[in-house]
C-alpha cells in the first residue's frame, strides 16, 4: 500500500491505496465520488476527466499515488457557493447533454479549455475537446454551451 | 480493466531513480507522465513488478537557453512545450509537433522523456528530434552520457536506452530557419498515420538547408535524406513538390488498415510539400 | 387575463429546460457501476480468444485459491442454472434455425469475447487477476467471420448440426415486379456493403443483482433500455417466478439498441447470485464491451431499380444478406424486416419484391443499432436513385421529386404500408431554398474547371422511416415476441401535483421532460408540478420500454390520454361540487368553469383534495384522481425528411471533410423543439460516422481487429461538422398528437448523404460507387484508379 495526501474539491484526504489503483478508482470508490465516469480502457474517451492542479486529466490514466500532494477537482467540486459553474448553467440551457455519461468528463475538459483561452473559437472548441467522446448530442450543443459560458465568464466581474 | 499489481516508489532525485531501478529488477520500470506505460498496462499488455515514479523530480522538468542550444527537461509536458514562448521562438517545431499530441489531457500529464522513450515509430516528437538533430541525455549509474537522436531510435519500441538507465533532457539546436510539423490522422486524438516534420533554411526564396524527420514511415523515425538534397535549391511549388516525392526512394514504408505502403509514401510527399511550404512562409 | 393564462400553460412545444440535467450535471446521476449494495461481490468472465473452438478442459483450480475469491464456475458448472438459452424474441420464419445460447458456453465457443467461465470475488480487482488463472483449454476450429465466406461452398459450419450457415430467407413481393422489370427503358442494379458498426454507448454495461434469499425474490440494476422486456425475459431464462424479480434502469448511459438485449452477464449476475446467495455486480470494461455487446448493421445488399426513360421507378428488387453473428441476439433476425417496408424510400411504384437471408458467423451477435434496418434500407434506395439520375442524366434533386408519393394521408407506398402524412416535395424545396443549390453547384463547377484538389460535392437523401413501433397486431403478424403498446399511469396528488408512471424506459431521450410538457398542458398544471416516474417494474409496472423512436407517439400518447381520462374523472367530480353537470363545465388551465358563469370554479388542484378526502364525490365514483391508459396504436409513424450533405475532398489525401451539412426534418407536430434538435445532431452524427469513420472488422481467425476505442473510430467534435437544421411539420393522423418520432431520423437518412456526396464531388472522374466509411485509402484509391494509375 502507498500513502497518499491530497486534496479534492478542497477536502484534505490522507489514504492508503494499493499502488495499482487508478485515481478514477480511488474517487469513485473510496471517496464516495462516483461522478466521475468510465467509459473506456484506452485513455480514448475522456469521460474520466478531472482537473488536477487545475488542468484537465484522464484520471483512468493516472495512478491515484501519482496524485499524492496533487489538488484535484471533480464535477462534484464545481459548483461554487450553492451556485453552479458558469459552464454546468450552460449546458442545460443549451441541451448540451443528453444521457449525462460523458457529461462531468466534458465539463471538467471544458473548465482547462476556457482556463487556458478564454476566448475561443467554435473550431477551437472542438479541438480543445478532442480527448472527450460523446455519443449522444453530436457535439453541437456542447460547443454551443462552451461558447456560451465564455462569453458569461468573460463578461462576469472576477468570473471563474 | 484494472492493472496486475505491482510495487510502487516515488523517486526524489535522479540518482535515487536509478538507484531503485537497480534494486527492483528486471520488470522495473520508471513512470514519467504515465500516457504510455498505463494504458498498456490497464490492459494487462505491460506487467512491470515495479514502478519507480519520477513524476516528482522538479529537477527534470525545465526548459533553459545554453548558448545555441536548448535544453528540455524529461518531465516537461507536451502541453508545457506547446505553451513555452521561449521554445517557441527557440525551437518552434517541437513546440508545434507536441501541440500536435494526443489531446489536451494526454498533453497535460504526458512527457517529452516518457515518449521518446517509449520509441514508439507513430509518436510524434522522435521525427522532430531527428529532424531537429537532437541529442539525447541519459543517465546511468556510471554517469551520464549522451546520444544523437539518430542513433537513439533503434526500432519499434526499442531505442539505445538500456536498463536502468533514465533519459534526463533532450537537448536540441536553436533553429535557424522555418519550421513545420504537419500530421495526417484519421481523428485527432490519434497517432499519426504519416507525420512530417520539416526544417527549412532559405536564401533569397530558394531552400539552402532542409531537414525532413518522418512519423510512421518505418520501425523508427526516418530522416527523408534524399528528400533533404532535392530540396536544397528549391523554391517555388513544383521544385518543393518534385523533392518530395523523391521519398519514393526510402524503405518502403508498413502498411495496415489505414494505408498501404504506397498511400503512406503518397501522403508522405504530400506533407513534405506542405510542411515545407509551410515552414518557409 | 384566461387568455393570458392559458398561453403561459402551454408547454407543448415551447422551450424549457430539461428536468433530467441537474443531477447528471453535478455529478449526482445513478448509473448502475455507481451503484453498491452490502455485501456485494463482483464477477469476472473468462473470454474464448478464439472464433471457433471446442472446449476441451477447464481448470478452475488455480484461480479458486486467489486471493478473495469466493467461487469459480466453468459454464458446464453452471448448466443447470438456466431453465432456457438466451432468449431470442423475433422468429421471423416457421422454419428460422435458432441455436442454443448459453449465457457461459459450455463446450463450445463461436465468438471471440463468448464467456466460457465466470470468477467471483470481493474485488473487482480480484475477480479480474482470478480470471486470468482460469485454464481453459481449446481445440480451435476453421472460423468465418463474413457473410460471403459464410454462404460459401465448403465454409466452416458455425453451428454443426445445419446443413449450411443460413439462419433463414424471409420475402415479400407487391405486384408483378417482373412485369415491372419487363417494361423498363433503364434498370439500375447495385451492390452495397454495410460496413458493421459497434453501438459505443458512452457507458459500458453493467449489472448489478442483490438477492433476498429468504423471499426467493431479486432485484436487478442493469445498463438496460427494456427494464419491463427484460423482467419477463430474466424469469424465463433464470426460471425464476416473474413475480420475484424486480428490474431497475436507473440513469442509463446511452443505448442505441446496444442495451436493448437480454445478456449473458445479466442471466449470468442472477443466477450467481441465487446460487451464492448474495449480491453480484459486473462492470464491463470497454474493451470487453466491444466483444460481449451487440454489434449493428454488416449487410451486403443487392438492388435494383426498374425505370422508364424520364426516370420513373416501376419496380424494386432488393436482396439482402445479413450477418446475424454466432448466435441470435433478441431481435436480431428481425432487424431487416424493420427495412424491408422502406427499400422504395418516398418514392412510388408497381412492384416491389424483397429477400433477406440471416447467416450465422464467428463473430460477436449483431442486433438493432440505432436505425435498425432503415439505415440499411434507406442507403441503399438514396444511393440507387442517384445511380439512376446519373444513368440518365437527370439532377438529384429532380429525379427524386419525379419519384415522390403523392401529398396526403394513408398514403401507399409500394413497400406494403400505408404511411401516415406524406409531403414530401415541399420538404425538399425548403431543403432546397436553405441551401441556395444553384450556388453550389456552380462553386462545384468552378473548382472542376479550375483544376483544384479540394473538390466540392453535393448529396441529397429524402429519406422516410417507420417508427412508433407499432400496432401489436401488425407486429404478431410479423412474428414479433411482444406487443407495441404503451402504458401510462396518472394521479393527481392530495396536494396538487402530479405524478406521471410511464412505461417508457429513457435513457437520454428526455422523456421526464417532454412528458411533463405533456401533462401539464393535459392536466393544466405547473411543468414544475408533474413528476414522472419510469424504469423500475416495481414502480411502473405495464411498459414495453424505449426503442424504436416509439416512445413518444406510443408512451407519449398513453401520458396524454390517461391525462384526459384524469380531466374526465376531475370534471366529473368538479361538476358534483359545483353542483352542475359535466356537459355545463368548460376546462382550460387546470380550471373548470361552469359555463356563462366563469367566477364558479374548482382548479384541478381543488378537485385533486376532494377526491382524496373522499367526502363529496358523486355517486359511485370511487376515491381518488387517478387514470390509467394503454396506448395501442393504429399504424406506424413515417417521419421524412431531405438531408443535404456538402462534402470538400481533398484529392492529394483522399479526405473528405463535410462543409455543410442541412437536415430539414418532419416529425409531425414538436413537444420538445430543444430535445428534437438534439436527437437530430446526435443521429446524423452516428450516421455521418458510420459514413466516414467507422467499420468493425474482423481477421479471419474471428479476432476483432478494431477491439478498442483506439482503432474503432468514433469520431469527436473535432472530426463533426456544425450541422443546419430546419422542419416542416406534417402532422401524423396515427395518434391524437400528431407526432412521429426523431430518435432516430438523423442516423437513418445521413448516411446516404454524405456517400452521394463524396460520389456526387468525384462523378466527373467516372466514379460511380464508393464503400463506406470513405477513409481517406478507399477514395484516394479510388480516384487513383479512375486516373488509370497504380495504388
């Protein structure tokens, strides 16, 4: 077993995992988090996305006891205050999801995109979701979402 | 799926990373960003008994000026390549070739080190090292040593590293001239079908130096040297076009599902054109 | 002002926000692997790694002493746990071959990834390295994997004990087709492959079975889109009474047809966990998915068009070979019969004469994927009359209005249906009009004479499906194994609100949604009032689940109509405390009013508390304010559509990127516009996949090639197009709504569109056909080969 120390969604957590453990494993199954999905075994599909030190990652590809000292933030992390995230508000007005597998992955890759440009392009958004599958909506409206909560973050005093 | 079990060891310093290597045997393996090793072994394809993590060793994660060269880091994402200004006006073409890897989640944990490591002839950044006349810094037990990235590449997943050895820093030319990486995949998270990456140096329009690396051309990246001397004196479209088709005069290259060897070798000469032309505007 | 509030309570059709997203957005979803019990363990299968092979051994020895194991079971362990094979629901012949399906082989295996051992353990981690000590040893026989080798001289029997690999031949023929074929001045004759598709719902399969060992009785949390289907079904094949099994679809991650299926692990979980006597889960792992999951589509189709020299279609032939798999999934013979009414698209005609052969193969069971059998259908008809316009030198876009059935209702189609509300030329004008098509087509002409690489090309598919499955009738005359009815629950509660028990089974669709939008306008009260409840038999008992796209015009119905049968009973009741009669009440927003008298009221509300208090109802009317409804409905639904696809190739590279990509699209009248709009994107995203990305394929040994997402191409966003979308709303007189179905539209008419496009751009060069998906090798090589060079 290895000792890890981290954080996750601002909770401290001291754990003992077996080292083979993924963090995806370690979120969903020892902390309880479990909307954190799964949705392939090839690091392919992205469902798995968490933000570690606030840039997205597999967490499938990821060795919980390579997290150790490592802030993580999962869907369940994003809201903010009792108030949702900028992009989770988008997402339902746009119908940027429909069975809500992918969803969280989506979200948590589309929180490091608008990190890292604030401003994108529809193209840009769609690059910048590469790593994310979804099944369901033919991406339209997830784009369409990402497009929208930029702009609200763009235009929100000390936005997120 | 979930891995065989295996031993784990975070390694603090180089020196202690070779150090546990040595003590855990033959099926020890070091874990850089993980974006190789783990998927194989989530699928049970890779066994190793022991892991030795060299995530935490900040002293391998840098990119530095020295003189005429710059110096990476092992540890330093692609997507820290991608985002450095200082290597993207020193050596533009590995900052554009690790743009070009995987996904933004791959880019974020993966690694320079752990790729050109992993040999992979589909990966992107060894073309672009061999282009690029890259060396290759390692580091052994008895010390440190340091090889050209054309003799490093040795075959499909095989390369000059040996065991227990760590590969430290890549180690590339300030690039004169223009530089271009183009990849032909089928969707963008793949590897590359065929991956051009291309290094040009003009006089007056016409081409005074090419230097051309290719992804998935063969068992290892492939320096297009016949392509390199047709380019020399080009300039305009046809006399780019007509060098790069000369690629023609390589190994044949493999081909699977997605191209035959003569689709891969037409592709190849497309991107050639394209990257080059590409890399001199 | 009752002007005012009737507008504000009318939900149908406009927009709100979905009621499924707060939860899945927070991460508050309840998919089944999030799902835990005490006390429970978790299953591993041990796979066959072969195509075809004999079990000679299995030694579970090894893997019982692992660590955490608490049982192994060979299938020969387990063959007398089941009462019945695998259920196959869909005999579409009298004398069909329908094998024995084993949930875990017992002596042989005929696909890669059949399970042929089961390990159960504490962990999932444990069950998976136990797995790997089971020794199974094999005496591997000669494979077939595909539809021609199988039908072959000589081919490897997938089942011994028939004659041939043939599972059945199933026909049907209007009029006199050789009469037709007889008369014509052009006869168009094609041959087109479907490449066969892996469904990839986001979320792998799972299942989850806790038992209750002193009642006998079991519940079970399964990835499954028939939770109602399936109770019956896990009875059966688990011989367990139907009164003791309890089957929950919680949150369900996306299905496609590809959890509309009875599997082994399901059976598998049940019995395990009678036999152990406690809680058994399995998780499947994608890799694992892509062998142990229903594949879809794989066909070679055979066509002809016979055609008078304007281009006017006399007669049809269609002939069809499709590749069941090793074993019959639960429809999977039936899937063909879903295409075999649509191979005469929109078009007219007098004659028409159908054939498809089911044949088995070593490989992974096929089934219903997103379409089933339409998609196939409607390929093969869009593509056939765009040879046809070719051969006789008529626009695409003409010929097709040429062919159209008329405008109307019950309109027939030589196919054998009547369909419902027809109108199609004034869809593809819109089509037309949205596209500017003369503009386009002179910027395809400038490119050809410019001499450019990046060709353009124009393709069109006016598309029509069948949904709303179906009459039952109809479907026992088709040998269907169940009925195509829909069951809805209403009751008002004491305090007002609403709850709404749907048979319908969504998973992803919207249903919670869209039938709130439905109840609330029926019953006049709050969206926000109704809540909907769906996919657990203990809680909605009568439904027969979502596939299809039935549940709205069959499901969505029965809501609606057990809401008027609510409103009946509730003026009634009204009527009593009002001491009025019925026929003196007017009901508009949740509120009677006696006519001429509009400050004499009760609200629904109001009547909802008196019918639970009970103290003042009318005569023999019993206590509270609650409806029941079966919808049974009298035809199909035909939704139609024309989809314009634009494609630019780049001749140097063979790729073809889609510049434009129009769907205008008629599902009748729209309860959700927001959840159609989606369903479309979502559909034609499969469909342009399947068109450019995707094809599993097999080595001849029965390995699956394509075996993970990383060499399965399903595309991401930034290998989709943004897509245009517009309706016309021809109302369907098959149900009092109006409505017809889109889940599956997008799938079924893109396809074809975007191949007539890549065909369409490279025609010039002599090219008549190409293969889908059009990787960038088929079309390089293809226009390579019209060049008369090498490849």
């Amino acid at each position: 077993m290895t000792r890890i120390s981290l954080s996750v969604n601002g909770v401290a957590h001291d754990a003992e995992v077996e080292p083979r453990t993924l963090l995806v494993y370690f979120l969903r199954e020892q902390l309880g988090l479990t909307g954190t999905h799964v949705g392939c075994d090839t690091s392919s599909c992205g469902a798995c996305t968490v933000l570690v030190d606030g840039r997205s990652v597999k967490s499938c590809t990821m060795l919980a006891a390579q997290a150790d000292g490592a802030e993580i933030t999962t869907v369940e992390g994003l809201a903010a205050n009792g108030s949702w995230h900028p992009l989770q508000t988008a997402f339902h007005e746009q119908h940027g999801l429909q069975c809500g597998f992918c969803t969280p992955g989506m979200l948590m890759a589309s929180v490091s995109l608008l990190a890292e440009d604030p401003d994108p392009t529809a193209e840009q958004i769609r690059h910048g979701l590469e790593g994310n599958l979804c099944r369901c909506t033919g991406y339209q409206n997830i784009v369409t979402a990402v497009l929208a909560a930029a702009e609200e973050m763009r235009s929100a005093p000390g936005g997120r | 799926m979930i891995p065989s079990p295996f031993e784990y060891e975070r390694a603090t310093s180089v020196a202690n990373a070779i150090e546990l290597l040595s003590q855990g045997g033959e099926d020890s393996r070091l874990l850089a960003g993980g974006h190789s090793l783990l998927p194989l072994m989530r699928l049970r394809l890779a066994r190793p008994s022991l892991l030795v993590d060299i995530g935490r060793i900040d002293d391998l994660r840098y990119i530095t000026s020295e003189g005429d060269h710059v110096v990476v880091g092992a540890m330093t994402t692609h997507h820290e390549l991608a985002d450095s200004r200082e290597l993207g006006e020193a050596c533009p073409l590995l900052a554009a070739t690790a743009r070009q890897i995987g996904d933004p989640q791959v880019r974020h944990r993966g690694t320079i080190g752990g790729s050109v490591a992993h040999a992979d002839p589909a990966s992107d950044l060894p073309a672009a090292l061999l282009a690029l006349d890259a060396e290759i810094v390692i580091e052994g037990a008895d010390g440190s040593r340091s090889v050209a990235a054309a003799d490093f590449f040795q075959g499909p997943f095989m390369s000059d590293l040996r065991d227990g050895e760590l590969l430290s820093a890549i180690r590339v030319p300030v690039t004169r001239g223009g530089a271009s990486y183009l990849k032909f995949q089928r969707r963008a998270q793949d590897w590359a079908i065929v991956g051009v990456a291309a290094v040009v140096e003009s006089e007056g329009g016409a081409i005074s130096r090419a230097a051309i690396g290719l992804t998935n051309m063969g068992g290892t990246p492939v320096r297009a040297g016949a392509v390199e001397e047709a380019l020399v004196g080009a300039g305009d479209e046809t006399s780019i076009a007509g060098a790069a088709a000369r690629v023609d005069e390589l190994d044949p290259p493999p081909g699977d599902d997605q191209a035959t060897p003569a689709f891969r070798s037409h592709l190849a000469s497309v991107l050639i054109r394209r990257a080059v032309a590409s890399a001199m505007a | 002002m009752a002007t005012a509030e009737k507008t504000a309570t009318r939900y149908v059709g406009g927009g709100v926000l979905r009621k499924e997203d707060p939860t899945l957005l927070t991460g508050q979803g309840t998919f089944v692997e999030s799902i835990t019990v005490p006390g429970m363990l978790h299953a591993a299968f041990v796979r066959s790694p072969y195509g075809s092979a004999e079990i000679t051994g299995v030694d579970t020895s090894a893997a019982s002493a692992a660590p955490g194991v608490v049982a192994v079971f060979s299938g020969e362990d387990l063959a007398d746990e089941w009462a019945a094979g695998l259920p196959m629901a869909w005999p579409v012949t009298d004398d069909i071959r329908i094998p024995d399906h084993w949930p875990v082989a017992k002596d042989t295996v005929r696909h890669v990834g059949e399970a042929v051992a089961v390990v159960v353990a504490g962990t999932r981690a444990q069950a998976a390295d136990a797995a790997e000590l089971v020794v199974v040893d094999y005496d591997e026989r000669p494979a077939v994997v595909d539809i021609e080798s199988a039908r072959a001289d000589g081919a490897p029997k997938v089942h011994e004990q028939y004659e041939n690999n043939d599972s059945y031949t199933w026909t049907l023929t209007n009029g006199d087709v050789d009469a037709a074929f007889a008369k014509a001045d052009v006869i168009v004759k094609e041959r087109y492959t479907q490449p066969r598709l892996i469904p990839n719902a986001i979320e792998p399969r799972a299942v989850l079975v806790r038992p209750t060992p002193a009642a006998s009785d079991y519940t079970v949390w399964s990835t499954t889109q028939i939770p109602h289907i399936a109770k019956v079904l896990f009875a059966l094949t688990a011989g367990i009474p139907e009164s003791k099994v309890r089957v929950i679809a919680p949150d369900v991650g996306g299905g496609f047809g590809s959890k509309l299926n009875i599997y082994a692990e399901e059976i598998a979980c049940l019995v395990l966990a009678r036999r152990l006597g406690a809680p058994i889960k399995w998780v499947a792992a994608r890799s694992e998915d892509y062998v142990a999951t229903i594949h879809g589509r794989d066909q070679i189709q055979h066509i002809e068009l016979a055609a008078d020299a304007e281009g006017k279609i006399l007669g049809y032939r269609a002939n069809i070979f499709a590749n069941m798999g090793a074993y019959l999934q639960l429809v999977a013979p039936g899937v063909p019969l879903l295409g075999a009414f649509l191979f005469c698209g929109t078009y007219g005609g007098e004659a028409y004469h159908f054939e498809c052969t089911g044949v088995f193969t070593n490989t992974t069971p096929t089934d219903a994927y997103r379409g089933a059998g339409r998609p196939e259908a409607t390929f093969a008809i869009e593509r056939a009359i765009d040879t046809l316009a070719r051969e006789i030198g008529v626009d695409p876009a003409e010929i097709r209005r040429r062919n159209f059935l008329p405008k109307g209702e019950m309109v027939q189609s030589p196919g054998g249906l009547a369909f419902d509300s027809t109108d199609y030329e004034a869809n593809l004008d819109r089509a037309l009009e949205i596209l500017d098509y003369d503009a386009v087509r002179a910027e395809q002409a400038a490119r050809r004479s410019s001499g450019s690489s990046r060709l353009l090309g124009v393709g069109f598919s006016t598309y029509v499906e069948m949904c709303g499955l179906a009459p039952s009738q109809v479907l026992g005359s088709l040998n269907y194994g169940a009925g195509g009815w829909d069951a809805a629950t209403v009751r008002m509660l004491p305090t007002g609100q609403a709850e709404v028990v749907t048979g319908t089974s969504p998973h992803g669709q919207g249903h919670v949604t869209a039938w709130s939008q439905i109840a609330a306008d029926a019953l006049g009260v709050p969206y926000e009032d109704v809540l909907v409840l769906h996919g657990d038999t203990q809680v909605a008992p009568h439904g027969m689940n979502t596939y299809g796209s039935r549940s709205l015009s069959v499901g969505g119905i029965a809501v609606h109509n057990a809401c008027g049968r609510v409103v009946d009973k509730a003026r009634r009741i009204a009527a009593h405390l009002l001491e009025v009669s019925p026929e003196d009440l007017e009901f508009e927003a949740g509120t009677f009013s006696v006519k001429g008298v509009p400050d004499r009221t009760k609200t629904i509300q109001e009547v909802a508390y008196a019918a639970w208090t009970a103290h003042a109802l009318p005569e023999g009317e019993e206590p509270g304010l609650t409806a029941h409804h079966v919808f049974d409905p009298p035809n199909f639904t035909f939704p139609f559509g024309t989809h314009i696809c634009v494609v630019e190739i780049d001749t140097e590279t063979g790729e073809v990127e889609i510049v434009r990509y129009l769907a205008v699209d008629d599902c009748g009248n729209v309860v959700n516009p927001q959840i159609v709009d989606g369903q479309v994107h979502g559909g034609v995203a499969q469909g342009i996949a399947a068109a450019l990305f995707e094809e599993a394929s097999y080595a001849e040994d029965g390995t699956l090639e394509t075996s993970s997402m990383l060499n399965y191409l399903v595309p991401s966003a930034a290998e989709m197009p943004a897509f245009e979308l517009d309706r016309t709303v021809t109302p369907s007189n098959s149900n009092p709504m109006g409505v017809k179905g889109i889940g599956e539209a997008g799938t079924i008419a893109s396809t074809p569109a975007v191949a007539n496009a890549a065909i369409d751009a490279l025609s010039h060069l002599g090219i008549t056909d190409l293969e889908i998906p059009l990787t960038p090798l088929r079309v390089w090589s293809a226009i390579q080969d019209a060049k008369g060079g090498a490849t």
